[in-house]
C-alpha cells in the first residue's frame, strides 16, 4: 500500500520541528496522543500545520500511532546523520565569474536563518536596517528562534563608525536580544569585529561581510559556509560561553 502522502507529511513534520521536538513528536505518537494533545504539546509557531497535516495522512492512508512513531524516528535519525556530515562552500559578494560559480552573501545569509528552528547566533561589527535581512529575522521569530545578536557601538568603535547605533538595525525584530563586548578598559583600541551567524548549532555562515546591505550586494566580501561537523557547535559554544562569563553583556535599549 502506497504511503506517499504520510511519507511526505512525516518528513515536512521532522523538517519544521527540528531535531528536539521531533524526538517528542515521536514519543507522543509512541504514548497515541491524539492530535489535539500533540498540538498543545508541540505549541511552536509554525508547526501546527505540519503536525495537523501529520495526523490527516495518518487517517487517510490507515496508519497505526506505532508505525508512525516508528518514522518519525527513522526521519529523526537520517536528520541527525545529515547533519554530521561537514559540507564547506566559498560564499562571495561582488564581481563574479563564469568559470568558477559561487553564492552570494546575501542569498546565503538569508538561508541560514531561514533554516534556524530553535536558535540564531550572530556577530557583526556594522550593522544597517535592509528589508531581506529583517523579513528574515521576523520570521524566524515567528517561528519561535531564540535569536542573538553581538553588535559592535559607536563609542566602542571609537568614531570608526557613523550614524545610528548599529543596534538600531534590528529594532523591529521582536523578542531579538542584543549583546556587545564589554572589554577591559586596558583595550583601548580592540574592536568587535566578528562576523558569523550560526543556526542551531549545525550552520556556520564566517566571513568579512558585516549585517549591512552594501556588505552583502555591494562589496567584494568572502567567506565560507559549513554544514555540519563540529565548527558550527564550537562556534555557537564559545558565544554562549563568553555571555555566561559576562564578557558578552547585554545591550539595553
């Protein structure tokens, strides 16, 4: 018997829960929860309809709460193996050329926090307001992503930088933390000046492009994209590990 329309529908469910609550999907399904409980339980913004969807395939094509648990699983398992797998890829802005293709800053940017589903850790010396990057940001809040943001400020940059604070660029995202290095007074002429975004802790976006519109259209900027392995986690680790010491301190508005 065909199960295509399930198939599908488990994986959709994986692919927006994220790794975490899928595992709880499947112990739900495990326990026959019905899908009322499973909603309440799974309450995360923009998963409801996968999760509803999940229930309607379950129905339609005869499938047993035990046989499903058991796919969730399995999707669950391949997921977790794809993400071990390390892929690295050059991202570049500017001129580019037909013999060696590349993906822009911009595009990729973008994609990786699209693909955030929990958590979104970013650095940025400069940063200015532009409408893909803050669309983005919107909607990863929508869904629920725990999203940071280390910026750098004027009177840390020491008049290297003009204009509005570069926190003001994300003013409009909701529920979006802000962070900056609180330095020893002795580092008079240290900047903050790295540039990263990691989603959930398995993609790591590191290069010279600032969260500005002309570093990811405009400039020649580079940097490398890495998918999986141990990088991204240890990169996620070593930001939490610096607010947890207090060396990464909270930006008021």
């Amino acid at each position: 018997m065909s199960r295509s329309g399930f198939e599908a529908a488990a994986g959709a469910a994986v692919a927006a829960l994220g790794l975490s609550r899928a595992k709880d999907l499947a112990g739900l399904l495990a326990q026959r929860r019905s899908r009322e409980r499973s909603l309440i339980e799974l309450a995360t913004p923009g998963v409801g309809a996968a999760v509803t969807e999940l229930y309607d395939m379950m129905e339609a094509e005869s499938v047993t709460f035990e046989e499903a648990a058991a796919y969730v699983r399995g999707y669950v398992a391949a997921m977790a193996q794809a993400r071990d797998r390390v892929k690295v890829r050059t991202v570049w802005s500017g001129p580019s050329t037909s013999a060696v293709p590349v993906r822009a800053t911009a595009q990729v940017l973008v994609e990786v926090i699209n693909d955030a589903r929990e958590e979104l850790l970013a650095m940025t010396y400069a940063a200015r307001s532009y409408p893909a990057l803050t669309r983005a940001l919107v909607a990863a809040a929508e869904r629920g992503v725990r999203t940071h943001v280390v910026v750098e400020t004027l009177a840390g940059a020491r008049g290297l930088l003009s204009g509005r604070e570069p926190a003001a660029a994300f003013e409009s995202v909701p529920g979006l933390r802000l962070w900056h290095w609180a330095r020893d007074p002795a580092r008079t002429h240290s900047r903050q000046h790295a540039k990263l975004a990691v989603a959930d802790r398995r993609t790591l976006l590191l290069g010279s492009a600032n969260l500005t519109e002309s570093a990811a259209h405009r400039n020649m900027e580079a940097g490398v994209l890495v998918t999986g392995g141990a990088a991204p986690r240890r990169a996620a680790e070593h930001i939490v590990e610096l607010q947890r010491l207090g060396v990464l301190r909270p930006l008021r508005p």
